[in-house]
C-alpha cells in the first residue's frame, strides 16, 4: 500500500484506541496526521491523548453515525483505523439500543464512506463473535470457527464483522479484520473486571466476582494488540481476518487472587456475586496465522508483571478514574451485581 498521510482513528479516546494512537504516534513519525473521531461517551476521555508529540494528533467530537461529518473526515484519509464501538456486555444486557447504533449503524456508516473514496479500512473486532467454549475443550478459535455471539453485545460485533465482509466481496472495500482476545492496561474503564477490581481494593471495597469464578479469558496486554493491529494494517491481506491473541488463558478468580496478593490483601477478601445472564464459559486464541504470516510477536509475555504494572498505573492516576467510579458501581447496584 502507499503512504499512511492522514490516519483517522474512530474510538481514539477509549481505552485500546488510545494506546492505538500512544502506540502509532510514538513509533511512527511517518504518519504524517492522526484524526480522532470520537463521540466522548461515557467510556471516552480526552484526558487519554494528553503527553502525545505536539501537532500530529486531532481530535474531532463526533459520532460515526454522522455520515456528513464521516464523508468529511475520510474524504481526506489514507487509512481508517475503525476502533469505536459500545464496549461493554453487562452495559449491553441493561439497555441494548446504543450497541445497535454505534456497532452497526456506526460501522456501516464508514464502510460507506470508505467505498466512496477508496480509503484502507481496519475493522477491530472481538473474539466474543465465536461464543465460547468448554473449559476442558482442547480448541481454541482460528479465523474458521463459526460465529454464534452470545451477548446483545458481541451479536452487534459479530453483525459489523459480516457488513465489512460484504462490502469488502461486494464493493472491493480494501478491508481487513482482526478479532482480539481481553485486552488489559492503562487507561481501562473501571467497569471493566481488572480495572474494577483493583479500584475497588483502591475505595476501600471488596472486588466482585461473577458466577463460580472458573470463567476463563485469554488476556492480552493492551500494546501486543496495538502492535498487532499495526501489521496487519500496514502488511495484511487486503479481505483477510487475524486473530489476535498471546495465550494468556486464566480463570477470573486465579486473576482476582493475583491482584489481591499484588496489593497485600487476603486472597479470600472478596464478594461473590450473581452470574452474568448468558455469561460465556471461556474464550481462547489461536494466533497461528497472524504470527506465521506476519511475523508478530507480542512483548508482554509475563502476565504478573504486566498485571503488577497496571496496578501501579491505578495507584498513580487516581484523579483519572475517581470521577466515573462513583457512577459505574451505581450501575452495578441497579443490577445487583
Ligand atoms: P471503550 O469503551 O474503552 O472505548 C470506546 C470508544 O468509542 C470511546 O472513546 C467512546 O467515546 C467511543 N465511541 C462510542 N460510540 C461512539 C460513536 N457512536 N461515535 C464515535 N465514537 C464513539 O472500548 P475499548 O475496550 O477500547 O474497545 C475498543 C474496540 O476494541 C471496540 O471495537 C471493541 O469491540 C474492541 N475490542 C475490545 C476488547 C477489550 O478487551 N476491551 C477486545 C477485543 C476487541
Ligand atoms: O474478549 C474480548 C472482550 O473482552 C471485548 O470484546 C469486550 O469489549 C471486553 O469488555 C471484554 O469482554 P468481557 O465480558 O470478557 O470483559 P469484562 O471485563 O466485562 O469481564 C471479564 C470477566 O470477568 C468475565 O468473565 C466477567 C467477569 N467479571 C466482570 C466484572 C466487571 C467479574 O467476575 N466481576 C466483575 O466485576
């Protein structure tokens, strides 16, 4: 492909567009401009793109909807980095509406604008597009594993995967898709499980733990993944699908007692709570193809450390997530959870 001039990242000021935009603008100078099209919900904050190198990055509030301003934006862009999405299951279980908006609606609003003008798209996806599997099911999920979303929200993940899909069969979209595994550092929304659990030792109340606890998730530090996207964004097959992913199986309660051990509590001070209505048993990757055909590695192979270092980020940026902590766990109150 040619140059990457003018790089519009949608969801720049969430929690894994961020890093994405740290990531690109600290390592590569030759992207000229970046152009954040964020909507700033309640999961965006652009307090999240302070510290970068002065003059390359803009923000633009708006939201993907707006095909006028979408028309705009990537009238002018090599590349759409696509990472903006209602993020978060449980939020997806109490009201539904937005995740058809933003995920669908949202992303068929800039697949048409990228059909317009002929511009590189790279959809973000989740692993939660291919349900789940059983704890003692020696598979883990390839590009070939058939969907079947579980939650309101991977089903509107997995609906703008297959809109990309057809516009990249139908129209010749140079589109390319990457499903990620949880993502984990700074910058994380607190009603997250990592982040929520750390900053509730941080108030003074006792982590949270959903179900029985044995769920399991593959959990990927937040830079392998904007390293990943990178790649395939600069040496993917146009119309291809990647797995992203650093075999970082866990259950959640091996997590929650490694975060109380790290901040000196009893492994046992926490509260069980209700499960999750749907909650999938386990996800787990296979990056085979993105590591074979890409060469990517990722560098945060030591999940304590990773995790110790992100706790420490919580320790050092309590103004940065005090102010949506108070709200965030009157939500969970609604849902006794
Ligand atoms: P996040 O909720 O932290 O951030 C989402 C961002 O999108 C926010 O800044 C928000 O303001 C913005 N946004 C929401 N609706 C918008 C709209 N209509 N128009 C413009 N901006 C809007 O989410 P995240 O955890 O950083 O996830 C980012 C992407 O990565 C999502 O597409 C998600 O599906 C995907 N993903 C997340 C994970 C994970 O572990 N968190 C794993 C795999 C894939
Ligand atoms: O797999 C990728 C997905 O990971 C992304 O697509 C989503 O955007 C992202 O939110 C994440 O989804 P999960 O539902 O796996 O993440 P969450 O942090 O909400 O929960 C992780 C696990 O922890 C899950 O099994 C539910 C459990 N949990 C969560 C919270 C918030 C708890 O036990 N207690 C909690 O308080």
């Amino acid at each position: 492909g040619g140059a990457l001039e003018n790089l519009v990242v949608t969801g720049g000021a969430g929690f894994i567009g961020s890093n994405f935009v740290h990531w690109v603008a600290e390592r590569h100078p030759e992207v000229g401009r970046i152009t954040v099209l964020d909507k700033l919900t309640y999961a965006g904050n652009p307090a999240n793109l302070d510290g970068l190198p002065e003059g390359g990055v803009e923000l633009v509030v708006g939201d993907i909807c707006d095909a006028a301003l979408v028309d705009r934006l990537l009238a002018e862009a090599d590349a759409c980095v696509h990472f903006a999405a209602e993020s978060h299951n449980d939020n997806s279980i109490a009201d539904p509406a937005p995740f058809l908006e933003t995920n669908v609606r949202g992303t068929f609003t800039l697949l048409e604008a990228c059909r317009k003008y002929d511009v590189r798209f790279h959809h973000v996806s989740t692993d939660e597009v291919y349900g789940d599997l059983a704890l003692d099911d020696p598979a883990r999920f390839t590009e070939e594993t058939p969907y079947r979303p579980s939650s309101p929200y991977s089903s509107t993940k997995a609906a703008s995967d297959m809109l990309v899909r057809a516009w990249v069969r139908t129209y010749g979209v140079r589109a390319t898709i990457s499903n990620c595994s949880n993502n984990y550092g700074p910058y994380q929304h607190v009603e997250k499980f990592i982040p929520r659990q750390i900053t509730n030792i941080l108030c003074g109340e006792r982590p949270k733990l959903y179900g029985d606890g044995l769920n399991v998730r593959d959990w990927i530090h937040t830079e392998d993944h904007s390293s990943a996207v990178w790649e395939i964004l600069t040496r993917g097959r146009v119309g291809e699908t990647y797995l992203i992913g650093a075999d970082g199986e866990r259950s959640n309660i091996d997590v929650l007692r490694a975060i109380l051990e790290c901040m000196g509590r009893d492994t046992e001070d926490f509260d069980w709570v209700r499960d999750r209505p749907g909650h999938d048993r386990r996800y787990a990757i296979d990056p085979t193809k993105l590591r074979r055909e890409l060469g990517w590695e990722p560098k945060h192979t030591d999940f304590s450390e990773g995790l110790r270092d992100t706790i420490r980020w919580y320790e050092e940026h309590r103004a940065w997530w005090e102010p949506a902590k108070q709200a965030t766990e009157e939500k969970y109150a609604k849902m006794g959870m």
